[in-house]
C-alpha cells in the first residue's frame, strides 16, 4: 500500500473475452486538473459546450501519490512511471521501482508485440514524462542517457519534441539558435552525436515544419529496405522546450515552430502504417510549466493546444474503430480554482454579513462565451498538488477507466485493451535490466 492505494497485479492473466484494441492514443496534460479543464471551455465554448476532451463518453478519476517515503506530492517523473509501467515509485526516477530495479513500459510490451512506438511532447522529448514511457534511467536528469536509449535499446519509432541540446554533444553546434543569456540553450549532451546516432539507425531526422510535414507524405516503395521511405522520425525543433516559460509579462511566449497537433497528426500517420498497431503517448507540458509560474493565459493555451491534440486522435479514431483514445493528467500543478469574475456576495452564510468572493493569486478576468460576465483564475502555490485528476476515455475498454481508481490502474487497462502479455515481477531481463 501506498497512501492508502494499491498497484495492481500486473501479473494477473488478461480478460480475453474482451476485444483488443490495436491502437492506443495515451495524451497527457502534464500538470492539468480538473480545474483548467474548466478554465478553457470557459474561453472556447462555454457553460453549456464542451472541450472535445471532455466529450468522449467515459470519464474516471485517477489518485497521484508516488511511493516516496518523503513525500506525498508527486513530480512527473513518478507519476508517468505509474502510468507508464503500473508500479509506483520515488519522485525522479524514471520506469525503475523504488529498489532500483526497471519495470517494463506499456510502450516497450506494445513493441515487443510487434506495433510501432512513438512520443510526443512540447518540452525535452527526453524529459520526465516522454522518458517514463521508453527508457530506465535513476534520476530524470540525465536527459542525454534517456535520448540514448530511445535509439538503442528501446527503438521508438517517432520521435517528436523540444531538447535538441541533449543529443548534441557539449559544445557543439545545433540547428537552433542558442540565447547566450540563456546557459540551457547551449548543447550538453553526455552521450555522443545522437542526431547521427539516429540517422545511423534508420531514422528521418526534422528541424522544421516543412521537414516534420514531409515526412508524412505517403511514398512509394522500391523495395522493402528503402531508404527513401523511413519508417522512423526523429523531430527536433528547439533546443528545450518549444515555448519560453515565464510569469506573465516577463517575456513567455508559446508559438512554436510545429503545434502539438501538428506533431501528433505526423506521428499518427507515421504509425498508423503498421497493420499490428500502434502506441503513441502525447504530452502538452506549457500547462505545467506556465502553471508552475502562475501564467494563466499561458496555461489556458496550453489546455487548448492539448485539446486540438485531442481532435486530431479522435479523428483517426474514427476512421479507425480499434482505437483507445485516453486523456488524462500526471498531476496537478498551482492548486488553481474558478471562480466567477462579478460573483456577488454570500448573504445567506451562517454568522451573519456578507463574505466576499475574492481568490487569492487571482488572474483575469477572462470571458466567458455568450455571457456578460467572466471569470478569474486563482492559484494556491507554483508546486504540484496532491489533488486527483480527471480522465476521459473512448475506444475498447474505455469503460473500464470509469470510476475512482490509482494513476497505476491505467497501465493496466491499456495494457489489457493491447492485450499484451506483462511479465511478472523479476521477469523483465536479467539483473533487473531491461533486456529486449
């Protein structure tokens, strides 16, 4: 037990009268609570419509405490290890259980299974959520070991996202313009030329949309070994994040080079060529880091580019049925609240007088579609939060996501839907590696 919730038995035998899905679209709002999903239908559509990742038709609630003895608040590297793999874990390790020891990824069984892998993110594609899904490293810092095994242990096939100064060795040039203001910007790679690496093992490489778009077009083959079609894409467009996080004001932006939905749209087509399936994790992370510094527009265009994300996975979805389409959150990050920007005072209260409806931290106001009125948005810290956080789900076995439940849960349900085999405890390699 822990925090009072159980991880499940990932090695009981799966429900095989269930029909398998082929596919799963796994897209993470990394730091999104209920909260901002509100936030932004406020802006977009109102009380009364809906974002398209609040319209899929089964909706559960999943708990985020990690293992870690020293605290209930989760990071992200905890909290996609839990979904990645089932199993909880301390606060920056990455796919490795709290004895040190690597657990299989959801990502890993379906490629053992023969489908093709991606992930996509608007941070380091190589930071803590992307890296939970495809590499076993002790600590989420070490960005450049986590880039390595991508190519050569775990072999995602798409690979699309920020932190090109990773995969660069220190000191060397990238194919973006480095802020000298800005130390990060500068390449740091610890292990290599990893760009050529890739290139080396079969991989496409992109730097810019007119690249990234390419890359999806439909090409005939000569042969089965072609070249001159890849199967594999890596996609760097920024040397960190594609956005620039800062509190409101001082100079954050968020227009990247390639959209989210963009990136998911490629990597959809790219995958979607094997006929045994596909698994690709999305991940939003601006609303995480523009939450972590109270911006709150930046935050809402956060939830909105994850939300046209979303409509871009519904609609191979529909044109392809075996589809599990999941939406859902690492955690929570600023304890942020809704409140209406004129709400009047309380006069019913007990005690008497009138209390006002003021929130602490507050920003706004926003409007609200087809009402006078706004709203405002209110922070209780720049820290995650412990809260639960919300899931919506469409596809073979989305009903089973309906309910109260622990973040591991899911991995279990996504792993069923695949109808991939987990191995048990002690199982996955020798010596606790992760051998393929």
């Amino acid at each position: 037990m822990t925090g009072g919730a159980r991880d499940h038995d990932r090695s009981r035998p799966m429900d095989t009268a269930r029909p398998p899905a082929r596919n799963v679209i796994l897209l993470v709002g990394d730091g999104m609570g209920q909260a901002h999903r509100m936030a932004g239908q406020l802006l977009t559509v109102g009380r009364a419509g809906r974002l398209a990742m609040d319209r899929l038709p089964h909706a559960g609630l999943m708990g985020t405490m990690p293992a870690d003895p020293d605290h209930f608040v989760t990071d992200s590297a905890a909290a996609a290890t839990a979904l990645a793999t089932g199993v909880k874990t301390d606060n920056g390790a990455i796919a490795i259980d709290p004895e040190g020891r690597s657990v299989p990824t959801i990502l890993e069984l379906a490629k053992r299974a023969g489908k093709a892998t991606g992930l996509v993110t608007t941070c380091q594609i190589t930071d803590a959520t992307p890296a939970a899904f495809a590499a076993h490293v002790p600590h989420r810092s070490d960005q450049s070991e986590v880039a390595r095994q991508y190519l050569e242990e775990t072999g995602v096939d798409v690979i699309l996202g920020g932190g090109a100064a990773y995969w660069y060795p220190a000191g060397a040039e990238t194919p973006f313009p480095a802020d000298p203001a800005d130390p990060l910007q500068a390449s740091r790679g610890t292990a290599g030329n990893l760009v050529a690496r890739a290139r080396a093992l079969g991989y496409a490489v992109a730097t810019s949309a007119a690249e990234l778009h390419a890359a999806a077009v439909p090409r005939p083959r000569l042969t089965i070994h072609d070249d001159r079609t890849p199967t594999r894409l890596l996609g760097l467009f920024a040397n960190q994040e594609l956005f620039l996080q800062r509190t409101e004001g001082e100079g954050a932006a968020y227009d990247p080079p390639v959209s989210l939905a963009e990136m998911t749209g490629t990597a959809i087509a790219l995958l979607a060529r094997n006929p045994d399936g596909f698994f690709l994790m999305v991940e939003e992370s601006a609303i995480d880091r523009m939450a972590h510094r109270n911006n709150a527009p930046l935050t809402l265009k956060g939830v909105l580019e994850l939300d046209r994300a979303v409509q871009v996975a519904l609609g191979h979805a529909a044109a392809d049925p075996e589809t599990l389409v999941v939406v859902t959150a690492d955690h929570e990050c600023g304890g942020l609240a809704i409140a209406g920007s004129d709400d009047p005072p309380y006069p019913y209260e007990p005690g008497g007088g009138l209390l006002e409806t003021t929130m602490a931290g507050e920003d706004g106001p926003f409007p609200i579609v087809g009402e006078e009125d706004g709203f405002v948005m209110g922070w209780a810290t720049t820290g995650h939060t412990a809260a639960s956080v919300p899931l919506t789900a469409a596809g073979p076995g989305a009903e089973r996501l309906a309910g109260v439940y622990e973040n591991t849960f899911l991995f279990a349900v996504m792993a069923e839907a695949l109808g991939l085999a987990v191995p048990a405890a002690g199982q996955w390699g020798a010596n606790g590696s992760h051998a393929r």
